[in-house]
C-alpha cells in the first residue's frame, strides 16, 4: 500500500485515507481532521502563501503529540464537578472557564481558538483577550479534557481552571515579576546610556582606547540581564509564534532585540563596528512600561470582575424541620432549603423572601447605591447584603443556577464574541507584521547596498518603530473600559458586537409591561360577571391558582388571593393572550377575552384600565382589572434618547385603555395596543425592510420573538431566563436611564475606537518611511513606538469616567405628571 505524508504535519498516512484538502487547485492528503481542519483555517484566513514557500511538509513538531497524563486529573467528575457546567440546552455539551498563561497579543488568541475548533468534539472556544481567559464549550463524550488542556500546553499556553482569587492572584504574580523585569530594564538602561554618552559626544580622540573598551564591556555586563531577564518573555513568545507558524508582535521585538545585541556583541569581541546597548535597553524599558500599564489596568478591570464572582459566602445557616440553625457549606445547599441570613451577611444562593419584610443592598448586583426594600415573596439574589434585621428564606437556585452565576457567564459571553471591527483587526495586525517582516529585509538590503554601516541600526529602527502594538490594544482597551463603566452603572453587555450596535440604532422599542412599568401589578378591581355555584372568593382563588405558572409581571398581582385548597394542573402558557389550565375538574382560562371565550363572541372589557377575563369551559365569570407603576425615569429617559436622535415607540400586548394613557403621560405618539408576539415581530421587521435599525426592551417570555428579531435587545431586569439569554443587554437594576448612558457609551467607544485605529495608521504610515530612510535612531524608535501604544492605552481609559447626564433624570414635573 501506498503513503504519503500529510501536506500540513508530515504524518505519514496511507493511500486509502479519506481526509484531504484542495490546496492551489491539487487535492493535498492530510492525516487527521485536525489538520484538515487546521490547514482550511490557514487557507480561509488568506495565509495560503504558507505553503506556498514551504520546499517540504512540515515535519510535526516534537509537542504535537501532547502528554495527558500530567493533566488526567481533570478527568475525575469530581474535579469537573466544580468547575464544569452545561452548557445551554444541549444534553451533549459542557462548558468550563480557563485561565490562560502566555497571551500577549491577538495572533495569541488566534491560534488557540483555530487550534481547539478543530478538535473533534469541541464545540466552541473563545479567548477573553483582556484578561486572559477562555471559554470552552466542548463533547465529553468525544474528546476529553485531560486531551483539551494537553493540547494547550503543547502549542504553549499552559491552562489552569478560573477561579476568581486564583486567577487575581495570578494576576499580581505576573505583575510582581513584570515589575522586577522593569526594574532590571530600568536599571541597565540608565547605566549603559551613562556609558554610551562620552562616545557620542567625545570628539575623535578625547577618549582613552583602554577606557573606550572599559565602557564596551560594562556595557555588555548591563545589557546581558536586560536581555536574558527583562526581555525574555518576547523571546519565549517569538519562538512559540514560529513553532506554531502564527506571527505574533514578539517576532519583530525579539529579532530587534537579539539582533542589535548579538551584533553589538560582535562589536564589542572584535573591536569594530558600531554598538547598540543603549539602544537595546531602552527599547526593552520601554515595551516592558507600556505592557506594565496594560496590565495593570488589565488587573483593575480583573478585580471589579472578581468583587462579583466572590459575592456569595463560604456558609450558609440552614434551619431544619424545628427551626434549629445549623452552619452548612454554602456549596451543600440544596432547592428547597431554608436558610437565615443575618444583618450585615451575604445571601449565599437565590430564594424567596419567608419574612414579612426585608431592606439589602443589590450594589453588588445591580450597581443601586442604596438599599432596597422585600416583602414576603420576593426573590432575593444570591451576593445581596442584610441589612437591617435578619431574613428568612427558601431557596429556590444554587451554585451555577443562580443569578450571579449568570451574570459571570453572561460576561465571559460578552468578553469571547469579539466584534466585527475586533476580528479585522486581528487580521490585519498578523497580515502587517508579515509585511513588515518582508519590508525589513528589503531595506536591510537596500541599505548594505548604500552604506553598510548603518543596514544594521535602520532596520532594527524599522523592526522597531513599527511594532503594530498600539493597533492590537486600540480595541480590547476600550471595550474593556466601556464594560467595566456599563458594569458599574447596572448595564450587562452579553454580546460581543451590542456596543457597535448599540452606537448606530435608530429607534427604540419599549414593550410596557414591566418595562416602562415597575412589573409590579397591583389587582385593584374585581368585577363578578356570572357567579352560578360559585362565590367571589372562589373565582379569585381558581384566577391566583392559574397565574401561579406564570412568569409575567400580571401574575404576581394575584399572589396574595392564593388557597393552599385550590390548585391547577395541565398548565399550557399561551404568549400575549393567557393561561389554560384544569381546576376544580373544569377546564378554565384567564387572559384577553377573546382567548378566555375562544370560539364565542367575547364580552367587551370595562373602558377603564386594563381587564383579564376569566372563563371555566368557554363560559365568561368574572373581570379583573389591574394596574401597574410607572417608572419614575421613564419619561426622563425618553426624553433623553430622543435628544440623542433616536426614535421612540410603545408596543405593548395589552389593550389600549392601558397603553393610551402610559403613552400619554410619557409624551410617546407612536405607540400600538394589543400586539401579538407576531404582531411585533412583523412591525420591527417592516422598520427593517425600511432600512430602519431597531433596539428593542421587553422582559416577558413573550417578546423572545421580537427580541431575537430585532437589531439589538434589551432585557429588563425581571426578564426570565429566556429573555436574559437573548437579550445583547441586560439591565441589572431599576433605573431605566441606564439605557441613555448605554447608547451615550457605546457611542463613546466606537469615537474611542476609531480614534485609536486612525491613530495606529497614521502613526506607522509617518514612522515607516522616516526609519527606512534612517532618520530614526533606534531608541528614538522605541520611544515612539511606546508613546504610541500608551496613547492609545490613556485615550480608551477616558470611558472609565462617566459624563454628567445632559438633564435630570427625574425632577417634579414627571412627579406631577
């Protein structure tokens, strides 16, 4: 039988293999669906002039192989128990947080994302790139993890499981020895400069030859740390970048480091030519200070994220039968148990208030600075502070379940789907450093040809001066700094691109209830419309027992009418209309009237607010009127959206003598009652068809059909799980003005971003051709390619500061209104 290698490893493999690849119109074979896969990323990322230089197949390099006994123990359910979870709704699919060693720049993401995806039974990875973690979501039983984790330290990035105290903790050891590399730069820089200043001013002559060498070789024996310490994590970074034939920004850094001091070197042993310590050290201080402050923000940005993470208590007081207390990990608590949670403590996992009342504090959660008031059947979140007195609860979600695990998971989402502009970003960086590379050896070339004694030190300058850092941090810095003031003023961002969105909407679409609305419905008004061997008291209890299986604002209107002797069954939740279900052995509904007499003519609602009717077997019995808050922002915060040009409407599933008057008070012209699921989908898909973009705020499981369907939803924050995992934002407290600061960051921050790419541009279309023509000296090159990525590094961080509101949120005239 016939082999051959595989064009991409060298592998050998048979003539009967089935995996192959159609590379510059030949059908190359491959070994493995890896490399297939591998081999289709390079050729689809435009990199097909890989092979293309290539005079043989690559050998596979010694660490293809990966070694998973090291890593074995990860395979134990009990270690994956805490820290693997499902993912979504497949059965099939799990998904973990990793912390990952040795990123330093996009192509570092790169490669590890197309190296996972093309494992067989990984579903998806994504790499956080600011703070240096990945989400993998992947079929344990196709591939394991201790596999997943071996494969990543083979290509060179070792992966730990993210916990948040490990992963600040790592956070400042990489901090600590960055700081002593900068010290040790720093240190040599000024001594060699002290050395190299006689032999740039010092005439011919002035200075003694003895005293000339003397000069030479110090300056050698404070060069070598700089290089061997301080620069060593570009070298470990370049030469993992060519192992993996993935250019990164290492590469041109370590070939201007190493070959400015290999050079000088040869310089200094054999007494001729020109020396470049200075320079080399100098060039090292510099990056190493501008990847100090980005990690340092990197590390402020960590610990806010943290704060959040750490929220929930070790123990928990959990109550048994007799009401007895008893110290339990917070970890063993299980659905249904009662717990106590004293004054001044943290709730330790989501679950309904048993006390008559309560005040905590959601800061944590939400970012409302002051505290908020609970009353018997409330839902408390795991992370909120007691403040007062101590409270009761049953608790209905722990660990992964609850609120706080979902926000975390929310972000790491967020953090993973990198916008478009981020994605061509990254392609061009690796695209240019390839360019740049080639462009090096021409004009090393040009410049032995004219002088060779300056080929050296102008292309070192060029290496150098155009090193595209600043265009590889002018995106993740200011998306960042945009999330983490979002964060702090209760605006969760899910999704990769909502800002890019975000920034170019058109017009935004409120749904009303508990929207516009607190949610918080009130039953005001109870109208018997045939009461046959029934009484008031009945029909009020059979209406609590259907609206118990409900997650809509309406249905905690009915929560105190409850009788622990009445109960549905066979529930069947009908979007936009009501609820069917069995009681009493009849069959009854409540909802709008035509759906609650469905097949009948429906009796006409009282004019006054909004009705549900209830009906057992087609047979109308009662109307119940009910009403519900408005947001005391909300008529600021329209104002403010449409002083920012954007155009604001009502769609609301409620009828019109509920809707006319909210759109009244809010000065809202455009606005539609009684709107069917569909109903919206189709209105925002016609604004679409109109060239229109279109935002849309719902929180019921009803609007999941128009939130999917629009440019960009917003879910509120008493959305159902449903709703939060579709929505691109999500709103953690009450304050509908976040929406206003959201659109004025987002805008923000593509200002931000395109500043910092044009900046980026300009910068090296300037640079590059000054250092090819040896204007720039080497360490003028360092020093500018530094003040090129700390500006753009303080121009993101100007998000941090949030900008006093163009008017007041909330002043006497809504309160009048």
């Amino acid at each position: 039988m016939q082999t051959l290698p595989c064009y991409h490893c060298g592998t050998t493999v048979g003539d009967d293999n089935r995996w192959s690849l159609e590379i510059n119109g030949q059908a190359q074979p491959m070994c493995c669906p890896g490399c297939q896969s591998v081999a289709q990323a390079i050729i689809a990322g435009g990199l097909g002039r890989y092979y293309d230089f290539r005079t043989s197949p690559a050998e596979r390099p010694a660490t293809a192989r990966p070694d998973t006994h090291r890593w074995q123990l990860f395979d134990d359910p009990e270690v994956q128990a805490r820290m693997v979870r499902q993912a979504g709704e497949s059965r099939e699919d799990v998904q973990a947080t990793f912390t990952i060693d040795g990123i330093t720049c996009a192509a570092c993401a790169w490669l590890i994302e197309h190296h996972l995806n093309a494992i067989d039974g990984v579903t998806s990875s994504a790499v956080n790139l600011s703070e240096h973690r990945l989400r993998l979501c992947w079929q344990p039983g196709r591939v394991a993890l201790s596999r997943l984790l071996a494969e990543l330290s083979a290509i060179g990035y070792p992966a730990h499981p993210w916990h948040p105290d490990a992963a600040q903790q790592q956070l400042k050891r990489q901090s600590r020895r960055l700081v002593r590399r900068l010290i040790v730069a720093a240190v040599g820089m000024m001594q060699v400069v002290m050395f190299a200043i006689p032999h740039y001013v010092a005439t011919p002559g002035d200075l003694a030859p003895h005293l000339e060498r003397l000069f030479a070789w110090l300056s050698v024996a404070l060069t070598t740390p700089v290089v061997l310490f301080s620069a060593q994590p570009f070298f470990v970074g370049a030469c993992r970048d060519l192992r993996t034939r993935m250019l990164g920004m290492d590469v041109p850094v370590a070939l201007a480091i190493g070959g400015a001091y290999i050079a000088s070197l040869w310089s200094v042993v054999s007494d001729s030519g020109d020396m470049y310590f200075d320079s080399v050290c100098m060039f090292t201080f510099f990056l190493l200070s501008g990847r100090y402050i980005e990690a340092r923000t990197r590390t402020h940005h960590g610990r806010v994220g943290n704060a959040l993470s750490t929220a929930l208590p070790d123990a928990a007081l959990r109550l048994d039968e007799q009401h007895n207390e008893q110290v339990v990990p917070a970890t063993r608590l299980e659905v249904g148990d009662r717990v106590r949670v004293l004054a001044g403590e943290q709730v330790p996992a989501d679950g309904i208030l048993s006390s008559a009342r309560a005040s905590v504090d959601e800061s944590m959660l939400s970012g409302e600075p002051l505290p908020v008031s609970r009353v018997r059947g409330d839902t408390i979140h795991a992370g909120s502070m007691v403040v007062d007195s101590p409270l009761e609860l049953s608790i209905t979600r722990v660990g992964n379940a609850t609120r706080v695990a979902s926000i975390i998971d929310l972000t790491d989402r967020a953090f993973a789907e990198r916008p478009r502009l981020a994605r061509a970003t990254e392609r061009i960086a690796h695209h240019f450093i390839l360019s740049l590379l080639i462009f090096s050896v021409l004009v090393a070339g040009a410049w032995w040809y004219i002088d060779p004694s300056r080929s050296l030190w102008v292309t070192l300058s060029v290496l150098v001066v155009t090193c595209p850092c600043a265009l590889a941090l002018a995106m993740p810095t200011a998306l960042t700094a945009a999330h983490g003031r979002l964060r702090r003023a209760g605006v969760l961002v899910t999704r990769g691109d909502a800002l890019e969105k975000l920034a170019g909407i058109e017009r935004i679409i409120f749904d009303k209830t508990g929207t516009l609305t607190r949610g918080r419905m009130v039953l005001n008004r109870f109208r018997v419309i045939s009461a046959e061997h029934r009484d008031a008291t009945q029909l009020l209890a059979v209406a609590a027992a259907l609206e118990a299986a409900s997650e809509h604002p309406i249905a905690r209107a009915f929560r105190r009418c409850r009788r622990s002797d009445v109960h549905a069954s066979d529930f069947h939740n009908h979007p936009g209309q009501g609820i069917q279900a069995r009681c009493l052995n009849a069959e009854w509904r409540i909802g709008r009237p035509d759906f609650a007499v469905e097949g009948q003519t429906a009796p006409q609602p009282p004019s006054d607010g909004s009705w549900l009717l209830l009906a057992c077997e087609g047979e109308p019995l009662a109307w119940f009127g009910v009403e519900d808050e408005l947001r005391h922002d909300a008529a600021a915060t329209i104002r403010q959206l449409r002083t920012a040009g954007l155009a604001v409407e009502i769609l609301s599933g409620d009828g019109a003598a509920g809707v006319a008057p909210v759109a009244h008070r809010l000065g809202v012209d455009d606005w539609q009652a009684g709107a069917l699921p569909q109903d919206k989908l189709e209105r925002v898909r016609t604004l679409q068809r109109q060239g229109q973009s279109v935002a849309m705020v719902g929180d019921g499981i009803n609007d999941i059909a128009v939130l999917a369907g629009a440019d960009l939803a917003i879910a509120m924050p008493g959305a159902s799980d449903l709703t939060r995992n579709h929505a691109d934002i999500l709103l953690l407290g009450e304050q509908l003005s976040a929406i206003t600061e959201a659109t004025e960051v987002a805008r923000a921050t593509q200002r931000i971003i395109r500043q910092n790419l044009s900046w980026s541009v300009v910068y090296n279309l300037i640079a590059l051709p000054l250092a090819a023509l040896g204007l720039v000296a080497p360490w003028l090159a360092a020093l500018g390619m530094s003040a090129s990525s700390l500006l753009v590094i303080a121009n993101a961080l100007r998000l941090k500061a949030p900008h006093k509101p163009t008017m007041p949120l909330f002043d006497a005239s809504d309160a009048d209104r």
